[in-house]
C-alpha cells in the first residue's frame, strides 16, 4: 500500500475509506495488449472521475507505457497475469 493509501485509511471514516478503495479498484489500466491492472493495485486513487483518459504505466506483459483508464464493475475478473 502507498503513503497515500495509508494516509486515506488511516485518516478517514472507514465507510469512505472503503468506498475510495472500491472505486479506486472498479478503475482498470488497461494496455492495448489487454492486460489489465485496478488503479488500487497500481498504488493509485481515483475516486468521483469520469471518462477514459490515458495514463503513463508501464505493462508488465509487452513494457508499453500508454495505458487507458476504464470503469469496469467486475474489477475481480481482470486481475493481472490473465
């Protein structure tokens, strides 16, 4: 977990603590290659965003560093390593 994972568990009420982290894990990184990370497991937060924009990180299946982000409801399925 990163500093500012901890920091919003830590010093937030747990319910929007959780609902953050819920959020944050619906949001996916996906790569062109179709590997899929949540932006939670990424070390990230996003929480109350809208659209699909592009983000730099780099995929562990083909290094490609131009990701885009995706609202996806079923966020256990895409686990990284599908």
């Amino acid at each position: 977990m990163t500093l500012l994972q901890r920091l919003v568990h830590r010093f937030l009420p747990r319910r929007w603590s959780a609902a953050i982290e819920a959020e944050s894990r619906a949001w996916q990184l996906v790569c062109d290659c179709g590997q899929a990370v949540s932006v939670w497991e990424a070390g990230g937060i996003r929480f109350g965003g809208r659209g699909r924009p592009r983000r730099a990180y780099c995929c562990s299946r083909c290094g490609v560093t131009a990701h885009r982000l995706e609202k996806r409801e079923s966020a256990a399925t895409d686990a990284p390593g599908d």
